[in-house]
C-alpha cells in the first residue's frame, strides 16, 4: 500500500510553506506528522500532486503559557500535549484528549495543527477545543487572522483554510480547576470513536461532539441548559439537538443519537473515559 | 485534481536523504513516496522490521524515531531524513540481548514471533518514557500492537519484568 507518486518540497518555514502553498495551490497539501494525510494516501483516496512538508519547520511546537490564554503551535505533537504538566494543570481537558487519539505510535507523530486541519468529524482534538473555545490563528501570504473554532469548520474535512493559509497556532483558555469530563466510545481501544463527548465546565461551559455530524458539532442547546443550571440528566437529554449524524457500520443514526446523551451525562458527571 | 500542475511537478526526482540507523549513518536517494518501512527493508535489508496491516493498526513495523516508537509504514522516508532510527536489528549490544529482549525470552513474551519485533520496540520505548507502571498502563501503552497468538498475557509480564521486575505479580 503505497501512495500515488507526487512532488516533495520541504519548507524551511511558515512564510516557505506560504510561497509553495500559493505556486500549487489546491494540488499541494501540507504535510506535518503524517498521520492524517498519509493513511489516506496510501488508500488513495487523495493524491496530491505536491506534498509540502512544514514538519522540520522551527518555531512552531511550543505549548507556551500566554497570560490569560496558552498558545500552542501547530507543530506540537499529541504525546506533548499529554505530557504537559502546563495542560495537566490548566487545561486537563485538553491533556485528556490528547491521551485518548489513537495509540503511543501515533501520539508520537501526529500533531495538533494537522488533526484539526484535517477537518474529520472523527477526531477527538477538534471537539476538546471546541468544548474549551479554542481561537485558532491562520497564517497566509499578506497577514494573520484568527477566529474561534466554530468558524473554522465548515463542513467534512472542509474548513476555513484558504488554499494559501497555513495554521499556525491554537489559543485555549485556561479552565484551571473547573470541572470537565470527556467521553471516547469505540468497540476497540485503537477504534475512532463512534460517538466522543468533551465537556469544559467554568462561567462559559462548552461542549463538543465527535461523529455527530459532517464536522466537529457543538451541544449549544445542552450548553445553555448547563449554564442555566439544569440538572445532568436534563441537561444530557439536548445532547444532540443541534447533531446531524449519519449511518455507517459502526452505527445506526437513532444509536448514534442515543449515545451522545449518554455519554454526555457522563461526562457532565466529570467522567473521562481512556 | 488539474493535470496542468501536475505535469509542471517533477513527481520522479529522488530526494536525497541521510538516514542514522543503528548508530550507521546511510546517505541514499528516495522516491517521496518510498515508506520508511519498504525503505528499511528492501534497500537496507533490515527485514527484523515486518510489514502487517500497512494501515497504522497493527504496530508490527514499530521503529524508534529519535528514540520515540512510531509506525513506520506511515512514515515517509523523506521525513527521517536526518533523524535517528533504531530497528530490532540495532538492539542488541556486545554484551548480548537488550533487556527488553531478555525479558520476552524469559517470560515467552512471544509464540509464532510475527508481532515480536514491534512488540519489543513499542515496550522499549513506553518503558523509557515511564508508561510502565502496573499492569493497565502496559496494556493501554500497547494498545497499538496486535498480537494474534498470546493473549498478550505474557507479552505484558514481560515488558513489566523488564521495566520493575517488582511490578510482576506472579514472578
């Protein structure tokens, strides 16, 4: 199983990456840890003419504290956000998270910028960051913008990166103690997950759903009733007022509903699953 | 996909790549698309590296990367270039079988041996990073590694044996 030929281009840094980005354009993909973007090109369901790897490009793995946020580079990698005594303390939910994507193999390549880039409803980083209202900051040719998480996906692996954009940083503020919970169900631990929950508590709770729609969904109807005091059983019944899940072989769309609202009661309760 | 770009690409040049395996520096030029595990294998002859799922499951072509365990049929060999690799093959010293080794022997951490290599680089490198701590953790840790024969009891008394023999319950 080997991918279709393409071009390789190292970039030296964002701006290199930029410049590729902009010559190729929607031929080119970037290329990080790998481990989105080459599982599916070895099954051939992307062929890019070009790949650009910005994974020897300096400067962008860091989990810095920044005052009343943490700034974390695209580049870090799933095992330094789970070792993190920063995250552990600060941001518990997001060192969880990160403890729960695949197995040490893959924790030891693939990188936060490239889970969320990729855009797959599936995935367990986007839906923490979406419960902890991440801000996620595009670098492109001209200049840098950010915007929270709920604009940067659109729809299946389809997000707010123009062709020439790069991702260059993720803000999560810091919940410190608050309580938070998070919920990974799958047949086998390797699995995705068939239904994920991420729960942050504090004076703005969020929640976030995994593979409860085209694209990472946030709870906002549970999040109200959350915020309004409703009891963890009510509150866990809106689960999926906003979802749209579909059918597939792990599971039926009423049996994709039903665990949203229980594994989001658990996860109210503070529950983390492995 | 536009064919315009792609004709305007040379998909054929070969990168030329430096790769430290086993402590041996290996200067080679490699298609982009060549896998560090086909790499290993059929250019280097490193074939204690087995190919399983070929789909980042089953774990049977772990390799250290800078000492870290990865799959290395999800690793391009252009992206080690530069960086140290260790196989099964550059495990043991002089002085004879690594630890880890020792203890899969001791403790039959293996039956039909296919999943071995992998086994014993993933446990080398959640041992290294203190993953090894009872029985749960070991098993989590391991979760990447498929093995079809054992029941993977053993295989975890092994890597416990070979992180703190104290954690072995039944030794």
């Amino acid at each position: 199983m080997i991918p279709a030929p393409f071009a390789y281009r190292r970039a030296e840094s964002a701006e290199h990456a930029i410049e590729l980005l902009s010559e190729f354009g929607e031929d080119a993909k970037l290329l990080a840890g790998g481990h989105s973007l080459l599982p599916i090109m070895k099954l051939r369901l992307a062929t890019p003419a070009v790949v650009i790897d910005i994974g020897s490009v300096p400067g962008l793995s860091y989990i810095r504290d920044g005052g009343g946020e943490i700034a974390i580079g695209a580049l870090t990698r799933h095992v330094q956000l789970e070792m993190s005594s920063l995250l552990r303390l600060q941001v518990p939910l997001l060192r969880h998270a990160a403890s729960a994507v695949g197995d040490c193999q893959i924790r030891h390549r693939g990188t936060i910028g490239g889970a969320v880039s990729h855009g797959d409803p599936a995935a367990d980083i986007p839906a923490a960051l979406m419960a902890l209202r991440a801000t996620m900051v595009l670098q492109g040719p001209q200049s840098r913008r950010s915007m929270p998480i709920d604009d940067f996906y659109l729809g299946f692996l389809e997000t707010a990166l123009a062709p020439d954009e790069v991702l260059v940083e993720i803000r999560v503020p810091r919940p410190g103690p608050a309580p938070w919970g998070f919920q990974k169900f799958r047949r086998r631990s390797i699995d995705w997950a068939i239904v994920g929950v991420a729960y942050q508590g504090g004076d703005n709770p969020g929640i976030g759903l995994v593979n409860m729609g085209p694209t990472t969904v946030r709870a906002a109807a549970a999040e109200v009733a959350v915020l309004s005091g409703s009891a963890i059983e009510e509150a866990a019944l809106l689960a999926d007022a906003e979802a749209a899940p579909v059918e597939d072989a792990a599971a039926s769309i009423a049996y994709r509903r039903h665990l949203s609202r229980v594994l989001l009661r658990r996860a109210l309760a503070g529950e983390a699953s492995s | 996909m536009s064919d315009s770009v792609f004709d305007d690409v040379d998909v054929d040049t070969m990168i030329p790549v430096r790769l430290l395996i086993n402590g041996r520096d290996h200067e080679l030029d490699v298609e982009p698309r060549d896998l560090l595990v086909l790499t290993l294998r059929d250019r280097l002859g490193l074939t204690g590296t087995h190919i399983g799922c070929e789909t980042t499951s089953c774990g049977a072509c772990t390799v250290l990367f800078d000492g870290r365990s990865v799959k290395s049929c999800t690793v391009l060999a252009v992206q080690a270039d530069g960086h140290a690799i260790t196989t099964i093959e550059g495990l043991a010293g002089d002085d004879g079988l690594h630890p880890v080794q020792d203890a899969f022997r001791r403790c039959h951490g293996l039956q039909c041996g296919f999943c071995t290599p992998g086994m014993v680089m993933a446990a080398v490198s959640l041992i290294d990073e203190g993953r090894a701590t009872d029985e749960k953790s070991v098993r989590l840790a391991l979760k990447g590694n498929l093995c079809r024969c054992t029941g993977y009891h053993n295989i975890v008394r092994a890597v416990l044996t070979a992180a703190d023999p104290s954690l072995v319950d039944d030794a």
